[in-house]
C-alpha cells in the first residue's frame, strides 16, 4: 500500500481554513463573554450606570459576533474559490 502523497498547497489551504475556523471561535467565546458580563453586569449591580454599561457590553458582544462571522464566510468564500 503507498502513502499518500502530500500536496504543499492542499495541505497550506487546508492550515489556513483551520486558523479561520480558530479565529471564528475566537471571536464567538468574546462575544458570549462580553454578552454574558453585560447581562450579568446589568442584573446583579444596582444603579443606572452599571446597567447602562451593562446594556452596552451586551451590544458589543453582538456587534463583535457579527463582524466575527462576516469575516468568517467573507475569508472561506475568497479561500474556497468562490470571490473573484
């Protein structure tokens, strides 16, 4: 039985769609931690001002996750061939 052969390019394509994968999850455990300290933050603190900056934690969270995601399927599309 031969080895398989190795194909530099296919394997450095294949590195580069794990690191964007990596980087996606990256940008999903910041995001449910900014959302879970603001909610948390908004909740459990007395006050307008925590619950103010609680509130807005929990936006950046969602706004991190959006732009996260977006340059996920934006880098996956360019890597797969699929962008001009």
């Amino acid at each position: 039985m031969n080895p398989p052969t190795r194909d530099p390019d296919r394997m450095a394509l294949e590195r580069t769609l794990l690191a964007n994968e990596r980087t996606l999850l990256a940008y999903v455990r910041t995001a449910m931690t900014l959302i879970v300290g603001g909610a948390s933050l908004a909740r459990f603190v007395p006050g307008m001002l925590a619950t103010v900056g609680g509130w807005a934690l929990v936006i950046l969270g969602a706004v991190g996750f959006v732009i996260g995601a977006r340059r996920f399927l934006v880098l996956r599309r360019y890597l797969k061939g699929e962008f001009p």
